[in-house]
C-alpha cells in the first residue's frame, strides 16, 4: 500500500492522492475470473428443432384463465382461474363474461379478432383428452375464437444424440 505523509522537504502538509493500483488490480483478476467462467456457464449445443411458429403470449386482463386436469376417480375438474366449475358453469361464464366484453366496447362492430378474449388453457400431463376436448368444445360454443394452449416442457426433458 502505498500512501504518503509528506514529501521529504518542508512542507508539512500530508499527501492526498489515492493509489489506484490495488483497486485496477482487484477488477482485472475478477475481469479474468469472468471472462474464463462464462464460456463454461453458456454451453450451446446444436438442434434440429420442428420449425413452428412462435407467438408470445400476451396476458390481457379480459382473457380467461383455465386450468384442467383429472381427479382420482377419473373426472374432469376445470378451473376457472381459482374457481372450480362444471360444464354448464363453464359455458354461462364464457357466455356471460364474452357478452359484457362486448358491450363493454360498444357492440360488436366496434370490435376486431385483436380485441376478442382467448382462453388460455393450461392441462396437467395426466389428463385425457376427452377432458381438454371437451372444455375446448365448450368455450367455441360459447363463441370465443381463440383458444390457445400454455405449457412448460420439464426441464431436461430434452435428449441430445451424442456422436
């Protein structure tokens, strides 16, 4: 470490520069530790993918939020958001909830696709078919247009064929 009291001649008055030397050296040696440990954290390995598509989701407050999936005698159990509901439940909601987002924008000549609410459905591994078909079936008959799908692959999940 490097600081001064005083030059050696008769000036009384201590130095008040700072040496930046150990301070230039810490943020080098971690310059170093990063610039080796990134390329280690950050490993890509090359996919042959399905090209499909992608379109993010965007969660607007009027879209319908549904979960499903199978109770253990083998029933369908449909969510909306926190709510659990039946089949008929299910569709005067999205009868009710698609006729007051249109009256809401005044009718539906004030209203295009982009406006319309889509139903997000997320469905648990296990369940049938049948159950998400049927939710699907029902809210079209409610007349939503957009039903989309929200899932999330496992993580690992993925297989990489080494050579």
């Amino acid at each position: 470490m490097a600081i001064s009291a005083g030059s050696g001649g008769g000036d009384d008055k201590p130095m008040a520069d700072i040496n930046t030397t150990p301070l230039v050296d810490v943020m080098l040696v971690l310059l170093i530790i990063f610039l080796i440990a990134v390329p280690v954290v950050v490993q890509t390995i090359e996919l042959n993918l399905p090209k499909v598509p992608f379109e993010p989701t965007t969660t607007k407050p009027e879209n319908v939020s549904l979960s499903i999936n199978s109770g253990a005698d083998g029933s369908c159990q449909v969510y909306w958001n926190m709510t659990k509901v039946n089949s008929d439940e299910l569709l005067n909601r999205a009868v009710a909830k698609l006729k007051k987002d249109i009256e809401k924008a005044g009718g539906i000549a004030n209203m295009t696709a982009e406006d319309l609410p889509e139903v997000h459905i997320r469905g648990d591994i296990n369940t049938p078919w049948r159950c998400i078909g049927g939710t699907i079936y029902t809210m079209q008959l409610a007349g939503f247009p957009k039903v989309g799908f929200i899932s999330q692959p496992d993580p690992g999940s993925i297989r990489v064929q080494r050579l």
